[in-house]
C-alpha cells in the first residue's frame, strides 16, 4: 500500500525547501512562511517515519532482513548524492579555471576537498566538519542514515509491541531533549545535532504510523475529511510562517506528525487534488528536488559574480533578514527577481524530472540487483537444506 497524496506533500515540501535557499531580492522572501520554509526538513523526517514503519517494520526480523533494508536505503540515497557531489566537483573546477571574477579561490572553505571524504561516507551531519559543505541540504541525508541504522537496530532488538512503541517515545524524546538543551537555533540545527533533529522527527513519524494502525479503516466522511484537511493546511501555512526562527520550531515535527495523519486517509478535496498527475511528479522527483537546488543555486551565484566583474557593476546587495545580514543576488528589481526564482524553480523542476530518470532509478535498480544476486550467491543455511 502506497500513500500517494502524502508523496503529493513530498513534492511540495521539497519546492518550499528549494525556494527558502535562493538568496535574491525578491517578494517571496518578505513572507514568513518561504522564511520558515527550512522546517519543511523535518516534514521530511515525520513522513520517512511513517512510511519506513508501514514498509519495513513487518519485514526486519533477524541480521540479513536488515542488512537489505539499509542496503535498500543506502541503494536509494547515495548514488544521487555522490552523482551531486561530482557535479560540484566539477563546478569549482570551471570556477578555478575562471579566475577570481567567480569569487573565492576555487576547492577552498566549504568546498575543501578533504571534506569530500565524510561527505561520500555520510557522515558529515555527525558533527565531524566545522561547517557546511558541498551540497549543503545533503547533511539531512547522512543524518537520515544513521537514524535508518538506529532504526533497524531497534527492530533487532525490541520484540513485544508495547517495549517497541515505549522505546520509540524514547528515542524521539532523546532527539528532542538534546536538541532542545544544545541547539544554539532551537529546531534549525544541522551538521552539529542533525542526527537528534531527524531522530526527534523520524520516531514521532513512527508512532504517528502506529497510531494510523490503531485507528484502522475507520475513514472520516468527506465533510470531516474535508474540514480536518483545510485545518491541517492552515496551520501549517500559520505555524511555519510564525515559528521561523523561535522556539515555536521545536514543535515542528509534533505538528507535522497530525498532518501526517489527518492526510493517511485521503479523505477530503485537498487529498484529491495532491493525487493528481502533476502533484504525483512532483512527489516522484521531490528527492531529486531536494539534492539539486543547490547546485542550481551555485551555477546562478556563480555566473552573477562572473557576470559583476564583466560588467564592472554591484549584482549582488547586503540585507537584515530575521537578524542576519544575507548577501542576495540584484541584477533587477524585485519583479524581476520574482521572475528569476520562477525560472529557477522551473529549472530545479527540469533537471530533477532528468536526474530522477537518469540517475535515481538506474541507481537504485543497480544496488537492488546486487542485493537479489548477493542473496542467490549466499550458501544455503542448514535449516533451508532441511527444509
């Protein structure tokens, strides 16, 4: 069973996601909600919950089940990751081709190559590099990792429904309270504490699915369907919007988590509309969204600081936004930068449907023919030749 309008909220999640990293002078970024939009991250991690539990919980039973479960998981992420990271690699080599018009010296800072090294082991969300690095919205995908780990251990270890469901309070209780007490940013923590943020959001995304389970096939009328939608859109539209860069963020994944839920049963108009060709595409490709917006974003700052020292004029003005001096690229007014995040929104949408095609399904169609001939190669155990 699939849960298609939830991929539909994927999809969307992953555009807000993209919109919040563009750096321009436009309108957008005068609304709380695109300024908030970076909390859609742990939108993520509720729903990798949820549908991790529905598809995985029944299936981990001993150490070979969950060896293929994180080969699947790792088989789904890194081959996109590592396609990404080469394709940065290859944009600071035209950088330091370019000179110093495209700004820094080319492989240094946040583009080091020895960062690189724990960018492909995904481990750069463990707290290992002092900055962000490379393709900086990748940190959720190694944090995501080793909380699939985390996850698959527990499945191993915790048998009766009700320890399972009493360490999953646990764990997302664990996320939560570190979060709180050593985040500097409340919920907005990433290469320093991400794992606990995914961990606070992932495990409530669990118990949201339990709580699926227990309610059963007991479905809202369409009346209520509809009005329990309409409440869930709004407040996430009212929340994300006020809850920006305050404490407020912190109960981001418990209010994401009843969204979760009150969409799982697809009961009302907005539920049919995410179900919808269009929005469907978008939820297929919201992964690549997420892992090439910033590449985008870095072929566009580049060729502005190319396009400035050409032109010998600014293209780029600093602004206090929510507190923090933001440099944001200007080569127009705000209508035409309006313009320019439509066009890059569109592009983001472009490049993700080619590399959803062209590199997320070959890779993962790889990894999982490795594992099916991994399994054929494995000698039969005793009890499979008794049998």
């Amino acid at each position: 069973m699939r849960f298609p309008v939830l991929d539909g909220w994927r999809g969307l999640c992953a555009l807000c996601v993209a919109l919040y990293h563009l750096h321009t002078l436009d309108h957008f970024h005068l609304f709380g909600f695109v300024r908030g939009s970076y909390l859609f991250v742990d939108f993520f991690f509720v729903l990798s919950g949820f549908v991790i539990t529905h598809a995985y919980s029944a299936r981990i039973g001993g150490g070979a089940s969950a060896g293929s479960f994180l080969v699947r998981r790792f088989g789904r992420v890194w081959p996109l990751h590592a396609a990404v990271l080469l394709a940065f690699v290859a944009l600071e080599s035209v950088k330091a081709l370019s000179g110093p018009a495209a700004g820094n010296a080319a492989f240094t800072g946040a583009f080091a190559p020895s960062a690189l090294v724990s960018n492909l082991a995904l481990v750069h969300a463990l707290g290992v590099e002092e900055q962000w690095t490379w393709n900086i919205p990748s940190w959720s995908i190694s944090a995501e990792f080793f909380v699939y780990i985390t996850f698959a251990i527990l499945f191993l270890t915790v048998r009766r429904t009700r320890m399972l469901i009493a360490a999953m309070v646990a764990l997302a209780a664990l996320g939560a309270g570190v979060v709180m007490g050593f985040s500097a940013n409340h919920i907005d923590t990433s290469i320093d504490y991400g794992y606990f943020r995914c961990l606070y959001g992932f495990f409530t995304g669990c118990l949201v699915y339990r709580l699926y389970q227990t309610i059963g096939d007991r479905r809202m009328s369409r009346p209520a369907g509809g009005l329990a939608e309409a409440g869930a859109l709004l407040a996430v539209i009212a929340f994300v919007s006020a809850a920006g860069g305050n404490a407020l963020s912190l109960a981001a994944p418990l209010l994401f988590g009843l969204v979760v839920l009150v969409f799982a049963f697809e009961a009302g108009p907005v539920s049919r509309l995410l179900a919808t060709s269009p929005f469907q595409r978008l939820g297929a490709w919201s992964y690549s969204i997420y892992m090439v917006h910033a590449l985008v974003i870095a072929v566009l700052q580049k060729g502005t600081m190319v396009a400035q020292g050409a032109l010998g004029r600014p293209l780029f003005v600093e602004r206090q936004i929510d507190g923090e001096t933001d440099r944001l690229i200007a080569f127009g007014d705000a209508w035409m930068m309006d313009l320019v995040g439509v066009g890059y929104l569109l592009a983001v949408i472009g490049l993700s449907a080619l590399t959803y095609r062209f590199v997320e399904l070959p890779g993962q169609a790889m990894v999982n023919c490795l594992l099916v001939r991994s399994r054929k190669a494995a000698p039969a155990s005793p009890v499979a030749e008794a049998a």
